[in-house]
C-alpha cells in the first residue's frame, strides 16, 4: 500500500477538513476520511504494484517490492487492492458524502488507468498529469465536509498540482538511471538539466502563487501570507542551489525533495493554525 507515501496524501487531507468546516470537523467525519482515503491511496498503490511488477525488477529502488520478489502474486495483490478500494468507496459513502465518495473513485482509476497505465511509459510530462490523483484529496477532503467544491478546494488542488513536479523530480534525479533501464522517461533522464531545472523552477513559482491564491481565498489573515513568503524563499533558495556545475548535485537534488516535503507540511499546519487562531 506505500503508506509512506499515502501519509503525505493525508497531510493535505487534513486542512482541506478545516478549510472546509471553518473550524474544528467532527471526529467521526474526520476518521472516516483519513480513513477511507488511506484505503483508496492503498489501494491504487497496490494496483499499481500489480500493473509494474516486471517492471518492477529492473529498478534497484523497487526490486524488493512484494510482487517483484514473489512473496504476493499478482492474482492475491488484485485481490487485496480491489477489496480495500471497496472498502474505502463504502467507509466514504457511510459515513461522508456522495460526492466525497465519487471523486475518491475518480482519484483510484485516475492513478491507475490514466497515470500507470496511460503516461508513465509515454510521456515525460507523466507525473505533471498523472500527479493530479495525488491532488484529489484536498477536493475529497473539502466535499466530506461540504458534498460540494469551492475556490479555496480548487485552489488549494493546484497547490499540489505544481508542487508535484518538482518534488517527485528532485527524487527522480537520484533514480534516473533506474527510470532509464525500466523504460520509464522521468524528465530527469531524458532532457539537460538546464531544461528540467527551468521546468521545476516553473512548476514552484506557480505552487507560490496558487498557495497566495489559497489563502486569499479562505480570507486569512495577513501574516499567514508573510509566513508563507518565508517557507517559499526557503524553498527557492534550496531549489536555487540545484546547478549542474554543483559538485554535490545529488546532495542537493535530495535536498531539495526532502524541503517539499517539509514545505508542504508547513503549509498544512499553518493553514490549519490561521483557521483555527
């Protein structure tokens, strides 16, 4: 299921409950979310594990994967993922809203059909697209509450929509040789760096303006865009460093994926903070 990767998912899963709420969510709305949009993220994780197996064995960074090395096979692993997936859609649909339960449909066949099994192989602009399953669920989490959508939700997907990139880039740096020999074209492997560079720096400066947008949208106070400000600069000054005349490249490239995740989480909390105070 990667739960380590779906923790982040919930990450923005739990301002987007806030947001929503203006306020604190009931805890039965609020674990039933957390809880059933861990199951779809694991889910879809697992379908994927399924789709890439042999792929799988060509990569150092996945070869111990439980389908890779034969501990699962493929028959348990559907098994296992189209039940957990059932299980999340029935958890949403009990216990949330019907368009929370819907849109957490579209994010498990968006990641698996359209991502895995669509981009990944054809495309280098494979995670800008397929990234938009790792947006959804700040909409999910925003119609739990509301069984609707609005500019703060919409403004707050796209966020994560151009935080993505360059986050998953950074991290694809390190592994670009892996990408290559499984036939995958991760932007790092098959472009200069000058043009991967220009592209991350794109994707963050629009991730800026889209979290100004946010704010301003949820009518927050101004200090919280002062705060925001200074997690940007940190994230541009570390992002800054990543040069190909850099000697510890790779340093930095690891740098600069751990800052995102340390930026998107700040971000959470002080949206989570502004509402609350």
């Amino acid at each position: 299921m990667k739960l380590r990767v779906v923790e982040l998912l919930l990450v923005t899963t739990l301002p987007a409950l806030v947001l929503a709420q203006n306020g604190i969510p009931s805890v039965g709305l609020s674990i039933a979310t957390i809880l059933g949009g861990t199951l779809a993220a694991g889910s879809a994780n697992a379908f994927n594990m399924v789709i890439e197996s042999e792929t799988d064995k060509l990569m150092k960074r996945t070869a111990q994967r439980p389908i890779a090395t034969g501990v699962i096979s493929r028959r348990e692993a559907t098994i296992f993922a189209t039940v957990v997936a059932l299980l999340s859609l029935l958890i949403f649909w009990l216990f949330t809203t019907p368009l929370a339960t819907w849109l957490t449909l579209i994010a498990i066949v968006f990641y698996v059909v359209i991502y895995t099994m669509a981009l990944k192989r054809r495309t280098a602009q494979n995670i800008v697209w397929g990234g938009i399953a790792g947006c959804m669920p700040v909409l999910i989490g925003w119609a739990a509450v509301t069984n609707d959508l609005s500019n703060v939700a919409w403004a707050f997907f796209f966020v994560i929509f151009f935080w993505t990139p360059p986050h998953f880039w950074a991290l694809a740096i390190k592994y670009k040789d892996d990408y290559n020999a499984a036939g995958i074209p991760m932007l790092p492997g098959v472009t200069s760096q000058r043009n991967l560079h220009g592209q991350m720096w794109f994707h963050t400066i629009a991730m800026f303006i889209a979290s100004v947008v946010t704010i301003s949208f949820a009518e927050l106070s101004l200090w919280v865009q002062i705060v925001n400000a200074i997690l940007f600069l940190v994230f541009a000054m570390t992002l800054a460093q990543l040069r190909g005349s850099n000697p510890d490249y790779g340093k930095v490239a690891a740098k600069v994926f751990q800052w995102s995740i340390t930026y998107l989480s700040l971000y959470s909390v002080l949206l989570v903070a502004a509402v609350l105070i």
